[in-house]
C-alpha cells in the first residue's frame, strides 16, 4: 500500500509543481524511461513467478538506468548518440516485450 501511496503523492506533486527538465538531461530522460520500465516489467515477471527479490530490482533499476544514460552519453562524445539511443531502445524493447509476452503466458495458461 506505501508504494501505491507514494506512486499517488508523486504523480500529484509532478502534475501540480510541472518541474521543468534541464536542457543538458534532456537527450538521457527518455532512455532513462524505457530502461526503468524494463526494470519494472521485469519486477512484475518476477513476482507472477514467485521469485521476486527487491534487492535485485533495486540494482536492477538503478543499473539498467545509469547504463543506458552512459551509453547514450558515450554515443554523445563519439558523436553517434542518436544511433546509440536507438540501440539501446530497441534492445530494451526487445526486454520488455519478452517479459510482458512472459507474464501473458502465466496469465493466460497459453
């Protein structure tokens, strides 16, 4: 219940202060997105299986986000960022979307 409780306050406080992002984080924001949402649907496998550690997710998420704002960052400094984010969003995709097809397979006996 203090997750949902606190996912609440968070979105609230986003909605009624709207932070504005810096310039210089904007390019590493949405890749910061698609790796935390891999980290989650990951969780979300893990716990349909029994197997969940949150230990493991919190390294989980905050590796899987420092290493694709690094990526994207080294992408930057060799000056093939857009190729890299592009890599590395479709590597994630490719994550999310096998662990989501995971979960509608325990969810659908199928």
């Amino acid at each position: 219940m203090i997750p949902v409780i606190g996912l609440v306050v968070g979105v609230g406080l986003g909605l009624f202060l709207q932070p504005d992002v810096p310039l210089w984080l904007q390019p590493y924001l949405p890749i910061a997105i698609v790796a935390a949402l891999d980290a989650v649907v990951g969780a979300l496998r893990a716990l349909g299986e029994r197997r969940f550690d949150d230990r493991v997710f919190v390294v989980s998420f905050i590796s899987n986000v420092t290493i694709a704002g690094f990526m994207v960052f080294l992408g930057d400094q060799l000056g093939v960022g857009s190729q890299l984010s592009t890599g590395v969003v479709v590597v994630l995709g490719i994550r999310i979307f096998a662990n989501a097809a995971a979960i509608r397979r325990r969810i659908f006996h199928a």
